[in-house]
C-alpha cells in the first residue's frame, strides 16, 4: 500500500504524477512530451547550440517557450496548493 513506500519512492511517486501522462490520455500533469522538450532544450542550450533539434527537425522557440511557462506555472500552483494545505491544517 501506498503508506508503506520509502521516501525516496515516494518523491519519485510525485514526480512522475507531476509529469503525468501522454498528450491524448486524461492524466493530469505537465504531460510527458512537455516534459521532452524541456529536457532537449537543456541538452542544447548546455550544447550551446542555437535552436532545439531532435531527429533531425527543429522545435520551434514558441513550443520550448510554452513549455517552459507550462512547467513554470503548474509548479507554482502545486507549491501554493501544498503551503495552503499546510497553512488550513
């Protein structure tokens, strides 16, 4: 059961809940493919390289963009959710 889990599973319990499922499924989250693009956009600004490319096709600045803002708010309105939670009880 769910209580019986390790920190350690737990917190990767949460994580994958945060990024949720695929774009046609009715998980909640970030979705799965927001979650790619934000993590080929850190290998290439760490590559230093000017756009976002994967497979051989360029992911367009508005799509990392809105991805980013996506992830950006969700984690704030997780965080503002949990301290009001934590604040009522």
């Amino acid at each position: 059961a769910i209580e019986e889990l390790k920190n350690a599973s737990t917190a990767l319990t949460m994580m994958l809940m945060f990024i949720g499922g695929g774009s046609l499924s009715t998980a909640s989250g970030i979705k799965v493919v927001t979650f790619i693009v934000l993590i080929l956009a850190t290998y290439s600004y760490l590559r230093r390289d000017k756009g976002v490319t994967v497979l051989r096709r360029e992911i367009d600045n508005d799509s990392v963009y809105k991805a980013l803002a996506l992830t950006v708010i969700s984690a704030g309105v997780t965080w503002l959710a949990i301290f009001t939670l934590l604040v009522v009880e």
